[in-house]
C-alpha cells in the first residue's frame, strides 16, 4: 500500500496532481479541499494517500488531512459510493461538514453534492451517523448540536432565503451574537442587500 507521499508538486490540473518522489512521478486524484491548499509546483508537497486497484486501472487519492483520507475511506465502504463520487462529496463540503450533515441528518443538504441524489444521501445518513466525527476518526460526535451560527442560517432557509444569501449575512455577524439577535442582525442585513 501507498501510505503517504512526499515530493515535488510538479504539476495541478484539478483534480489531478503530479508529484514526483525520487525520480518517480506519481498522478493523485484530491478533492478541492486539498486541491486549494496545494503550494506552487516546484515546492515540497506531502499527501496521505488511499491506494485502489482495480481490473482496468491503478489509481492513487490524495489528502492534505489525515482526517479526510478516514472520510474518504468510510465513504467509499457504502455500497454505491465509489472513489469519484467519494472525492465529489468531500469537494463539495469540509470533513466538519459532512460529519454535520450526517448526525443532523440532513439528507437536502447531502444531496445538493453533485452524483448524490436523495436516496444515496439517505443511505449514507443511516450507514454512517454515529460513526464520523468532525476530526474523521470512527468516534462519534460527542453531540451533534449546531451552534447559534448553524441555527441562524436554518431560521434564514425556513424564511426563505437561499443558502447562499444565510451564509453571507451570517458572515457578517459578530461572534458572540446570540440566535435571536444574530436573526435580527442578518434579516436587517439582507433587507438592505
């Protein structure tokens, strides 16, 4: 098994990487997540990698995080879910986030990953809640409740407002705003947008 990898980035082309280790140049499939904390090429690089073998094919993933090769890996133990559609989850939403969605049991929130369509989303609340923690070890979340900021975006989407327009108002928000206040603040802040 390919464990991890150290080199040279030599080349990005999302979602591929090239990296060459001693001589040897290494093509990595990574998610966003990973792809957007790269260096330059011709810098040092250091990726934990998940090695597939498969019939027609070799093919290397690569993490910037330990914690999302353990997301990846447990995504890709779901029948259905394979590599691609694994890497298209985590580009799509932080590890903290899925592990969020998935105790909460958020199956809309899921499915908006491109390749997931509801039932998938479904299944993989059932096979994996109670087995992700936000750091990506098998260790459940010790509890799964949102904070005033999450709860805000929520009272945002029920009003109906989009995702997109929840998440720049809540952004605007002071730290220690309170749910109700932080309400207050972001629908003062939308009616002026």
């Amino acid at each position: 098994m390919i464990g991890k990898l150290s080199g040279t980035l030599l080349e990005k082309h999302p979602p591929q990487v090239l990296i060459d280790v001693g001589g040897v140049g290494y093509e990595v499939d990574v998610p966003m997540s990973t792809f957007y904390v790269l260096p330059h090429p011709g810098e040092a690089v250091a990726l934990h990698t998940h090695f597939v073998v498969r019939d027609d094919a070799q093919l290397l993933y690569g993490f910037a995080q330990r914690s999302e090769r353990e997301m990846f890996r447990a995504l890709i133990r779901i029948s259905g879910i394979g590599p691609k559609i694994a890497l298209a989850v985590l580009s799509g939403m932080s590890g903290d986030e899925l592990a969020l969605a998935i105790e909460q049991g958020d199956a809309a929130r899921l499915a908006k990953v491109p390749g997931i369509g509801k039932k998938t989303a479904e299944r993989l609340i059932l096979e994996l809640r109670g087995k992700l923690s936000a750091s990506g070890d098998s260790r459940p979340l010790p509890s799964a409740t949102p904070n005033a900021r999450d709860d805000v975006v929520n009272a945002l989407l029920a009003l109906g407002y989009s995702e997109r327009e929840a998440s720049a108002a809540v952004k605007a928000l002071p730290e220690d705003s309170s749910v109700n206040d932080g309400i207050r603040l972001a629908l003062r802040s939308l009616a002026r947008g």
